[in-house]
C-alpha cells in the first residue's frame, strides 16, 4: 500500500503541476495557478499520516516505509525547484516567455551553483533521515528498525557524493577554452 501511495504521489505531483502551468499561462489565471500548486505539500502530508498509520497498526518498518521518508525529504527540499525550472521551460517553449536561466559553465560561478545545488540535496537527505529517525522513535524497541537504519546511511551517501561533486568544481574549477567565447 506504501509503495503504490508513493507513486500516486509523484504522479499527483505532475498532475497538479500541469494543472497549475495550465492556470497560468492558458486559462491566464496566475491566483488559481498558485492555489492549486500550493496544494502539492499535501500529497506529501497525506503519504506521512498514512505511513505512520501503518506503523501505527503493527505493520514492521520496512525498505517501504524507509522510501516514503525519503520521498517525502526530497518532495520538501526540491520539489520548488522542480516546479520552478519546469514552469520556465513551458513558458519559454509555449507562451513567448524569456529563455530559461542556464547556470554558469565555468570557474567559481560554476562552483557556487554546485554548492547550492549539492546544499538543496543535502537539505533533502537531512530531512529524510530526520524523518526517518522520527519513524524509528515511533517503532520503539521492540520494532525491526534495521531498514530505517539502512535508508539513513543510504542518505549519508547522498550528501557524500554531492560534498564531493561542488568540491571538486571548487578544487579543479572548468575552465572556458581560448578561442570559445561568446562574442
């Protein structure tokens, strides 16, 4: 049951989203646009009442219940961003509007943008395993918790990788080639 809420969430996700793009640029509706994308925390709200439901009625934590913390970490932290970059996509391509922001290619702007992005994961995976500490509270010490445990070192690799990648824009920056500038 956890796995398929899970994907009715993500598919809801995109639902909504388009209902929302749809608002906004055809219908020329940008409050009722707002409205409905302010409604997409409550997939995530509704995926955690109901795993806490399940744990809550005997069901033993599992890589499932592991995974709705972890969508529901990774909705939070980049789900904005995501609704944004596709919002200036469909403008751009659909409705006239400017093109889309690319970030910065070379040496220390290229490194400033992987540190955000690198802070944005690493800002999912801390909730993630934020939730997931909650969860194994919840269970207690009587309950099976060895694959909760199992998704947070799972989270603690996420932030490692991403560390790693703005480290090494930082430490070996990519530099623009002679001869390939925009003139």
């Amino acid at each position: 049951m956890i796995v398929a809420l899970i994907i009715a969430c993500e598919v809801g996700f995109w639902v909504l989203l388009a209902a929302g793009l749809a608002l906004r640029y055809p219908a020329r509706k940008p409050k009722a646009s707002v409205v409905v994308l302010l409604c997409e925390p409550l997939l995530e709200l509704v995926l955690l009442v109901v795993t806490a439901i399940d744990l809550k009625h005997g069901a033993e934590p599992d890589w499932k219940h592991g995974l709705a913390a972890v969508y529901i970490g990774f909705s939070v932290a980049l789900g904005h961003q995501t609704i944004s970059w596709v919002d200036a996509r469909v403008a751009h391509r659909f409705f006239g509007g400017p093109p889309p922001v690319r970030p910065p290619k070379y040496g220390m702007a290229r490194a400033a943008h992987e540190w955000k992005t690198a802070a944005r994961w690493v800002l999912a995976a801390v909730i993630a395993m934020a939730l997931l500490q909650g969860a194994i509270w919840y269970v207690g010490d009587d309950g099976e918790v060895g694959s909760l445990r199992a998704w947070q070192t799972k989270m603690l690799f996420a932030i490692g990788v991403n560390v790693v990648i703005a480290l090494s824009y930082t430490l070996w920056p990519k530099r623009e080639r002679a001869g390939s500038a925009v003139r």
